[in-house]
C-alpha cells in the first residue's frame, strides 16, 4: 500500500478532527454521559472522524505519528484559535477563571447573556466567554490538575472557550558555573595558575569534531587585587592564544567576578563593582560578573529576574549605567539554562492541548528579555497549529542585557517586550499583575486610591494601539473591576479576564484546605459573571454603534452606568441587568444589521 499524500492526508485529518467541533447531537449526548464515558466516547469519535477521513489505518504507524505531531490531540479541540476570535464584529472576549467546580455556572452565565440571545443560536467561538482553568491559592495562580481538567472539560466542551495558566513562573534549572579562578592565588605559584586555566580550557579545545567549543573563564577580582596584577596575568593568558593554548577571542573569553560577602548596599560594595567595572575596561575584558547575598524580595519569590536577586533596581540601573559608559556587560554569576525552562513549558502546553483546550498561557518569571524571547520563540514553533499565550507582567520590573523596568518605566518596558514577543512569533500576549506579595492592580482606580493599580486607561489604548500595529492581540487580567471591563469594552481590547468581579467570597475546601495562608476563596457567581460580561458588552457597543443610531447608542450607556451603580450600591443589580440587556439585544441586532455573525 503506497503512502498517502502528506499534504493531503493532513488537510483531510484536520478536517475530521474538525468536524468533531460541530454536530449538536454528539455534545447534548456527552452533556448526559459520565466523564469516563465522555472520554472513550471522543476518543471513538475522534478516530472514526479524523483517521477514517484521512484514508489511514490504526497500524499505519509512520502516518500515524506524523499527524499526531501536528494535532497531538487525545480530545478535539471544540472551538477554533483564540488569536482567530474577531473581537471587531463580537466584541472583546471576557474570560472567568475557576478551579472546575463554578464553571458550569459561568456556562450557564454565558448562554444567559443578551449576546447569546442575540446570536441565536450561539455558538462558542461566537459568544466569546473563556472558562479559564485555575487554581487561585494564596502564592498567586496555580496549575490545574486532572481533577480540575475533568471538570472544566464537562462544562465547556462545545459550549465555551476554554484556557488555563501552565505556570506563572518557569522551572529557572541553572547551568553549572563557569571556571573560576581567584586572582589573588596566582601571588602563590603564578606559572601553576596560568596552567590551571589553561587546563580549563582544554577540554573546549581538542573536541572530538576539532571544533572548539565556547567557553568563559572568570577570575574573581577582590578589593585588595590592583589593575596592575590583573593586566599582567590576562596579558599572559592571551599571549597564549598564538601559543595554541587557546581558541580565538570570538570562542573562548574571559570575565572579571566580583563577589560581596553579604547583601550589596551603597558605599563600599557598590564602589568595588564599579572599580573592577572600570579595571575590566582598561584590559579590554567584555564582562563583568557580580554576585552577593540574596535579596529578602529574591527568597521570598524563590528567585527574581537575574541581577535583582542580589541588587535593588535603584542600584541596578546605577550599576548598568556605569557598565555601559565602560562597554561592559554586567551579567549575574548564575546563568540560565532558557532551552530547559522551554521545554518545561511546553510539557504543560501539550497537556492542555491535549484536553482540546482553546489556548494556554504561560508565565516568564524568573527570565530576562533575551531568555523570554529564545523561549518564546521555541514554544511559537512547537505549538503551530495552536494558540499559546506569553505574559507580560506589569508589577515584575523588566531586565535586559544592560537596562533595568520598573513599574515607573512600565508602558517603555510593554512596548519593547511586545516588540520582542511579536518577532519571535507569538500572536496574543497577556498582561497581569499576578505577584502577591506586591498585591498590585492592573487599572489605576480613582474610587479606590488604596488599589495600587499599575496602568492607566490612557496608558492601555496606548498599548492597544502599539499592538494592532505589530499584529499581536493582547488580553487584559490584575482585579478588573466591572467599571473598569466598560472601559475595556470601549476600548474594544481584545479580551478581559475578570473574576473578582463575578464572584463572592466562600469557605475554603477541597485542594486549597492545606493552603496555610488562604482565608476564603472566590466562587464566580451565574449573576456575577452575567453582569461583568454586560457591562463590556455595552462599553463595546456604546462605541461600537455611535453615528448608527445616537438613541440606541445612548441607551446602551446609559444603562450600562445604572447597572454599575447598582453594583457598586449593591442595590436592585438584576433589575438594572435586565433593563440593560434589552437594549443590548437591539444594539447586537444593529451592529449585526446586514452581515450574518458566525
């Protein structure tokens, strides 16, 4: 039997497994089923679609693994790409996070809503509500598990978007050090410390394809070594160069390493660096490395972006500063192992593929903007055919090569990262504030000076724009409150996640009982999430509408103020949502007028 045409095969293999996104009859008989009895049936139904299309056989194994490599799929997926939603004919899409056990409530929510009245019938991709799949425990968002899988699957499969968070931080494994060698030890016996090095070395040098391999060696330079000896010695490593002893300057370097013992403060400490800045520029060495005692913030983080594990941003941006007036790179004594954080991602990636998820996203924490760009554009590559989502935080100051974000820098730091992000492939971004212990807020609140909020409204139009420019959708999240999803809402952003909003406060249980630090827990509520997915609806539409008709238009916002008066009051909520929901049903009819929504 000859084998099938790849490009053929693969067209057909797609278009069955998404067919299996569209009968009606196949999901009301899984809403009935148990979940075991839910699996096995997607499974059946997966194979008879998608494989039975494509003309393979079940012991066609080299086929086989080919299609799976590109839809690795053990569930179909039920909707479409996230970063294909249309938010200009639908408006921004509003995700609600949970652990499974309220998502058949924001389900029930969504198919309540004007929207999907409006739509008749609605479908998932159309209604634009994500079910967000999280665990929000007193260190910030969590993972989900199989349990939680099973849960959100029942409730979204067919009916909702579906996503979740594979990890705010990344699994930050370090390579090993690099040689070092203390200059000072060289006073003792010089000629067996430049053997030493030279030694060091070697192994980069004879490799078994006689190809030398990169290498830094990095001599640690204390207050008491002068200028003087360090010249004299690296003059002597480098006459070994034309020796053979080593490779070409482009291969094999040297770095100066300057150690506190303690914590680096102003003063003392700060003036070593910089003089050892200084010597390393005089010898024509590229590098500085520098080490010291962690910060309070870096252990209590269990590890921060790079240099800000031992130095504060103030002194950071001094120390940059002084590095690029010397062209010297400023680098931490621990490097990164990027290639294993990717990998450590896309495991988490694959799993929530591999449930039919719409899209998953993905923290970069501890990384700077160079490692978060080499991982970026790794997963980009590994999930074609899928949305995957980096995160952009906006209370975790932003690292490169030689500048230092903080949150005074914030939207500077957003434009280069979204830049940065967009080149290595990624299509959607989010933005969140999810560090706890700085407890920050996405959106300046002028109700709630207390807030700590990070952006204006002004500050993410600005974005938006920037955005839209580049290609890259962004997804706003950090305690949106439902004024501010209105404003989103005008603003047509991409999407919002919102679950303060739509939730009330409930006993702990289940997972989150062992948490030692969580006193209540968050639980979406049908009328919660109804009225936050309405008042976006009516931001959107009170834009969206204007010179179409100016009554309606002004109705919508009208009503859409009195419904976040009675949130606010806490008063007569249900009575302003349905008043507010009658004039959304006419405002979708009219945004719709004359093209038909899919």
């Amino acid at each position: 039997m000859s084998k099938p045409d790849s490009a053929v095969t693969r067209r057909k293999f797609l278009q069955g497994a998404a067919l299996l996104a569209a009968p009606v009859s196949l999901h009301s008989q899984l809403a009935q089923n148990t979940f075991e009895q839910h699996q096995e049936a997607l499974r059946e139904w997966y194979e008879r679609k998608a494989l039975r299309l494509a003309g393979v056989r079940a012991d066609n194994a080299e086929t086989l693994r080919d299609l799976l490599a590109e839809c690795p799929v053990l569930y179909p997926p039920w909707t479409g790409r996230l970063d294909e939603y249309d938010s200009e004919s639908f408006g921004p899409l509003l995700a609600v996070s949970d652990e499974g056990d309220n998502a058949q409530t924001i389900a029930q929510a969504s198919y309540a809503s004007a929207k999907a009245h409006a739509l008749h019938p609605a479908n998932a991709t159309a209604l634009g509500v994500m079910i967000d799949g999280e665990r929000m425990v007193s260190a910030g968002e969590g993972p989900i598990g199989p349990e939680e899988y099973a849960k959100l699957i029942a409730a979204a499969f067919g009916r909702t978007l579906c996503s979740t968070n594979v990890g705010v931080r990344v699994n930050a494994r370090l390579y090993r050090l690099y040689p070092e060698f203390s200059i000072a030890d060289a006073a003792v016996d010089e000629e067996k410390w430049l053997a030493a090095v030279f030694a060091a070395f070697r192994p980069f040098l004879k490799t078994p394809d006689n190809i030398p391999r990169p290498l830094t060696v990095r001599f640690i330079v204390q207050p008491r070594d002068s200028l003087a000896t360090v010249r004299k010695l690296v003059a002597k490593l480098e006459a070994g160069r034309g020796q053979g002893l080593l490779g070409s300057s482009s291969v094999h370097h040297f770095s100066l390493l300057s150690i506190c013992n303690g914590v680096i403060r102003a003063g003392a400490e700060m003036e070593e660096i910089k003089r050892v800045i200084e010597i390393a520029a005089q010898i024509g060495v590229a590098e500085v490395a520098i080490d010291g005692d962690l910060l309070f913030g870096a252990r209590q983080r269990m590890s921060v972006q790079s240099l800000l594990n031992i130095l504060e941003v103030s002194a950071l941006r001094d120390l940059f500063a002084a590095a690029r007036q010397q062209n010297v790179r400023l680098v931490y004594r621990y490097q990164v192992d990027a290639d294993s954080a990717a990998r450590t991602i896309w495991t988490g990636l694959h799993t929530t593929r591999s449930y039919g998820f719409t899209a998953g996203k993905y923290g970069l924490v501890p990384l700077t903007l160079g490692e978060q760009e080499q991982v970026v554009g790794l997963i980009s590559r590994w999930t074609k055919g899928w949305t995957a989502i980096p995160a952009f935080y906006v209370d975790t100051p932003l690292v490169t090569h030689d500048e230092i974000f903080d949150e005074s820098r914030c939207v500077e730091a957003a434009l280069l990262w979204m830049e940065k992000m967009r080149g290595a492939g990624a299509r959607l971004a989010l933005f969140d504030c999810p560090d706890r212990i700085a407890g920050r807020h996405l959106l300046h609140d002028e109700r709630d000076v207390e807030a700590k909020g990070i952006l204006s409204l002004e500050q993410i139009a600005t974005l938006e724009q920037r955005g839209r420019e580049l290609g890259l959708k962004l997804m706003w999240s950090g305690g949106i409150t439902a004024r501010q999803a209105f404003s989103l809402g005008e603003q047509n952003v991409f999407a919002a996640f919102s679950t303060g909003a739509t939730s009330r406060r409930v006993a702990v249980h289940g997972s989150f009982a062992d948490d030692p630090e969580l006193a209540s827990e968050g639980k979406p509520t049908e009328l919660g999430v109804r009225r936050v997915h309405a008042v976006l609806q009516g931001g959107f539409l009170a834009m969206a509408l204007r010179g179409r008709d100016n009554e309606l238009t002004e109705q919508v916002r009208a009503r859409s103020l009195r419904l976040l008066q009675a949130i606010d009051s806490q008063n007569a909520v249900e009575e302003a949502l349905a008043e507010l929901d009658e004039v959304l049903l006419r405002g979708w009819a009219l945004h719709w007028a004359g093209k038909k929504p899919t």
